[in-house]
C-alpha cells in the first residue's frame, strides 16, 4: 500500500537561480602561413630574406603588436571608464585569474585606445553641436573639498576643445 505502485507523478517544481560566472581569459593563436621560394628573385631592392620569404598577413589590429585582444580593451575600458573600477584593482582581478597585467600595460592601451577613436569622438562632437537642441543632464553631485575641509553640491558641465559649453 505505501510503496511505488501507490505514487502518483505529480507536476515537477521548477525553480531558477541566478549565477554568475567571471570573465575568461583566453589566447587566440594566429597562425600565418609562411613559404620560402624555391628560385631567388633577381635584385629588387629587398633583402634576400625580403626577396625570397613570403608571409601572410596579420589580422587587422586597433593597437599593432599590443597583446589584448579587442575584446580585453573593452573590457578594461568598459571597467575604467564606466564601471569607475581603477587598474590597480583591475591588476587584482586579472591576478587572480591567473594572467599578470600592470596597471602600466592598461593605461597604455587606454591611451592608444583613445587616439584610435580619436576621429569617432570629433565627429560626435561636430554632430552634437551641429544641433539646434542639446539635452544634458544636470544632476548634481556631492563634493568634498579636501582643501578647505567642506562639502557641497556640484555639476558636470562637456567641455569640448578650450571652452566650457552648458
């Protein structure tokens, strides 16, 4: 009477957890294809190894040489720049997952991330104030003057080139 031939399936519950996995790092291999001729070529100016070594390509690159993909920029600008996370922290965090990246290395690709977007950010700028209409937005901050030992409220005003636009 109280055994598996008494049971009635009923309905599964169904619950949901949310989870959260860490970033993954991960090293893309590019390999090129490289062939040597069988004949020299006659003088052309080049080298003999220029003359006679032919070598694929390399994919295009934001910063040529750097070790970060783009997808690592991102990451470190996205964190820096939007997630107000420093490098020294992002140093931490790449750490503990195994890859050593100085804060130095991060600024660098900051930086040459920026001049790389460089021609997107003026032609944002001539956009905007191309406008017959600029909405901001005009919340204001808490500020705590070290200097004078006191606080109060401020805003963020664009400035673009040398002057200060409201």
């Amino acid at each position: 009477m109280g055994g598996a031939e008494n049971l009635v399936e009923l309905p599964p519950e169904r619950s949901e957890q949310l989870d959260w996995r860490p970033s993954t790092l991960l090293v893309i291999v590019h390999v090129r294809k490289k062939y040597a001729r069988k004949q020299a070529l006659p003088e052309s100016g080049l080298t003999l190894s220029e003359q006679n070594v032919a070598l694929a390509r390399k994919p295009a690159e934001a910063i040529p040489g750097a070790l970060a993909g783009p997808g690592l920029m991102a990451q470190v600008i996205v964190c820096k720049g939007t997630d107000h996370l420093p490098l020294h922290r992002q140093e931490g965090i790449f750490k503990r997952q195994g890859v050593r990246l100085s804060r130095q290395t991060m600024d660098g690709w900051w930086l040459q991330t920026a001049e790389f977007l460089r021609p997107l950010y003026t032609l944002a700028i001539r956009v905007v104030l191309a406008s017959h209409v600029i909405h901001t937005d005009d919340t204001s901050v808490k500020v705590r003057d070290a200097w004078e030992k006191r606080k109060y409220t401020g805003r963020f005003w664009p400035y673009v080139g040398d002057e200060l636009h409201r």
